[in-house]
C-alpha cells in the first residue's frame, strides 16, 4: 500500500504539518481532518505508487543489463517497452511531485491554517403587523406636491 511505502516529500510534509507521515494519515481518517491536509496525502500516495514504479522499472533494466547476464538473454523489444514505461513513469513522478510541492507552498503557515467556520442559520423571530409595516413604494409613484 502507497502509505507504508517511503515518498521523496515525505520531510517536506513533516514539516509542514508537524507530525511524521503515518499520524497524518491517521489524523486525516477523522471527520474534522483539513481539506488540505486529505489533499497533500491523496498526491502524496499517488507519487508514493509512482516512485515504487519508477524502482521497479529501473532495477529491471539494471538486471536485464547486467554484465555477468548472457548477452543472448537481451531482447531490444523489452528494453524499448522499459524504457517507454520508465519515461512514462517519470512524467507522472514529476506531475505529482510538482503538485504537492505546489501545494506546500502556498498552504497558510501552520499556525494560521483555519478550519472551516460553523454558522447558525438566522431564522425570524418575532414578525411585525402589517399595520406597523412601512407601506411599499411603488415604483413611477407621484411625488406630493407642496401647497
């Protein structure tokens, strides 16, 4: 699962909210978690996947490529599909890693991130008669004159 695997922003995300990688996503499993918050892990676990791919792919190529490996073993078709899946990979590690980079930047300090704030709905409570109502202006009305 992308939340118990490591992340290159793990520190920066440490940082900004204060607390290491599993208490935040254990604090974003609440109801009262900041939006902000939810969105910096949903990226974070993205790039997490992504990262592990890359690791993959990568550690592939350098098996398939490994000087002790019988060069008749080697097959362009799979080292051309690698590589296609290896820069398709690293696109989309740079894309999630820019967003959530984006993110923390422009996130309020800490200290002046703001919770939604919860509101009453006003409701009428006494009415007035109609006789101490203000009468409707109609509109084009004559002004009176002075005598």
């Amino acid at each position: 699962m992308s939340r118990d695997k490591a992340s290159t922003m793990d520190t920066d995300l440490q940082k900004v909210f204060g607390n290491p990688v599993p208490e935040l996503y254990e604090a974003v499993s609440g109801h009262d978690a900041s939006p902000a918050l939810a969105r910096a892990l949903e990226l974070r676990s993205f790039l997490a996947l992504t990262e592990e791919q890359v690791a993959r792919v990568r550690d592939r190529v350098h098996a398939d490529m490994d000087p002790a490996r019988d060069m008749g073993e080697l097959s362009a078709d799979t080292l051309r599909f690698d590589a296609q899946w290896l820069e398709a990979a690293l696109e989309a590690r740079d894309g999630y890693r820019a967003a959530l980079g984006e993110l923390l930047r422009t996130l309020p300090p800490p200290d002046r991130q703001t919770r939604p704030v919860r509101t009453a709905q006003l409701r009428a409570t006494a009415t007035l008669p109609p006789s101490a109502a203000p009468a409707p202006q109609r509109a084009g009305a004559a002004r009176s004159r002075r005598p």
